[in-house]
C-alpha cells in the first residue's frame, strides 16, 4: 500500500521538523512536504496531491482560518486536522475550524512551540493513518467510503469498504416494533462533520430526544453545542446539564471532562452530569450506553 503523504503546515521550522520526525516514525506514513503558512500551502495543494494537510492557526500573513476559508474554493478533498495551540479562544477557533471543513484536532501540549510534541504522538499517527486511509478508498472507489481503525500500536486492524445503504432510523423503530425515548449516539474521530451532515438531514419533526458522546476535551462541548445550534434550524441544541429533560427537538451534548448518564422518573427521561474514573474518555459512549 501506497504511504500516506503529509504536508504539513506551521510558521515554526522547528516544529515543523519535530512534526515530521513523528510522521516519519510510522512505516506507513510519509511527510512529503512543509509550508510556513497557509498562503504558502495553498500555492503547494494546487501543484501537488496530499493525502493529508496537518495545519496550524496561528501564523503569519495567512493563519488557519483564513486557509480554511480560501481552501473551500479550491476544490480538493484533502483531509485538514489542526494541530495548533489554543488559548482562551481555543474552544471558539477550533469550533470555527471545524466549521468550515477540518476533520479533526489535536492539540499541542504546551503552546506554538512545543518541545514535548511527543505527548501527542500517538494521537498525531492515529488520526492521519485514519483520515489518511479512508481518504485512498474514497479517491479509489467513489460512493464507497472506508471504515478503519487503530489499534494501541497503531495498527491497521480494520480496514473494509462500506457502501453506505442503511435503513433509516424511521424503518428501523417501525419494523422492529419498538418504542424508544431517546436516540444515544457516541462518536469520535470525524465526529463533528458527521454529526452536522447527520442532525441536517432529520426531519422536523424527529420523534426522539438526542443524547450525544462527542470525545472533546472540557469547554470544548458548550462551543460545539453554540455552533451546532447556530448551524441547524430544526433541534435546539445544548450542552448536557444535570436533569436536563430529554425530549423531542433537542440535541444534549454530553459535557467535556465529565460524564453523562440517562436516568428516568415517572416516565420522563433526563441526563445525568456525573465523574466516574474509571472511563478514560471523558465523556464515555460506553457509560452512556449502558
């Protein structure tokens, strides 16, 4: 299989190396390229292919955002993961990244300049072997998307091609005779694209209260829930507060850094904000299952 090529995007020369030394790491992916802003990177994307752009936001002459927003009239499919650092307006930017087309992010550990970087390693290869994979089956084969994942020593355990034509939720409840109070969702990597081509496409009228586990770090989830309920006109949504009442027409995001749990009295159905160590991921899908 061919490597997955990377061009990676940051004002900092040193980072720029510390990045490409991680991507160089793993057999599968190569760094095939460096820009030193997004002005830069986007004069490379029309000369060149990439299979994934990992992108900074704060540089000079064109940052993050204002790439994202000329990137959209180029006409490429390249997957975008930021990997920047964030202060206060950390939540707000990486939201608005998302917004406009990136896929995913991660975080740098201690600021622009991170000399620890390989905090985040895992995190790095993990998400540009995901998007950088599914992407080759996207370009191979179109209509077909790819499903893949990651194990602890980054892996490739699962690779399949997957024509999407699933029954909707509507046939599933009316087939199957059943009566559900709530649709639970649980996502991770991809998960804030998906869920906006997702929740767009339900009805207004949608029977069931949505109880989401996004994966997101701590303040992150009450910006992802603003952006969301500016972007759809059919659900309200919020971010999950103790007893928060589930009913039809509202998306409840679990909150980052805790757990959120359905609990019901006299019929009603409400989330609970709870801790529970003994998740890793805070918030857990499988708690909220469960």
């Amino acid at each position: 299989m061919k490597k997955i090529e990377v061009l990676v995007v940051d004002d900092s020369a040193l980072m720029r190396k510390m990045v490409s030394d991680i991507l160089s790491s793993h057999p599968m992916i190569h760094p095939k390229d460096t820009a030193i802003n997004g002005k830069v990177a986007l004069n490379k994307i029309m000369k060149n292919d990439y299979d994934i752009i990992l992108l900074d936001i704060e540089m000079p002459e064109m940052d993050g955002i204002q790439f994202l927003e000329e990137y959209s009239k180029v006409g490429k499919n390249i997957p975008v993961i930021i990997l920047s650092s964030f202060a206060k307006r950390g939540a707000e930017i990486t939201i608005k990244a998302l917004s406009l087309g990136a896929k995913d992010f991660i975080t740098k550990p201690s600021g622009p300049i991170s000399m620890d970087i390989n905090k985040v390693r895992n995190e790095i290869l993990e998400k540009v072997l995901i998007w950088g994979i599914r992407r080759s089956v996207e370009v191979k084969e179109s209509g077909v998307k790819g499903s893949v994942s990651v194990d602890e020593n980054l892996n490739i355990v699962k690779e399949e091609k997957i024509v999407f034509n699933n029954p909707s939720i509507y046939e599933v409840v009316s087939k199957k005779k059943i009566f559900p109070k709530l649709l639970a969702i649980g996502i991770s990597t991809g998960g804030p694209p998906a869920l906006r081509k997702l929740l767009s496409e339900l009805d207004n009228d949608f029977p069931l209260g949505i109880v989401i586990a996004q994966h997101m770090p701590e303040l992150f989830t009450a910006e992802f829930a603003k952006s969301l309920s500016e972007f759809l006109r059919n659900f309200t949504v919020v971010e999950a507060k103790d007893f928060e009442s589930i009913v039809p027409g509202k998306v409840i995001i679990a909150k980052g850094g805790k757990h959120t749990i359905v609990d019901k009295k006299n019929g009603e159905c409400f989330v609970r904000v709870i801790e529970d160590d003994r998740f890793v991921f805070k918030p857990s899908c499988d708690l909220l299952f469960d």
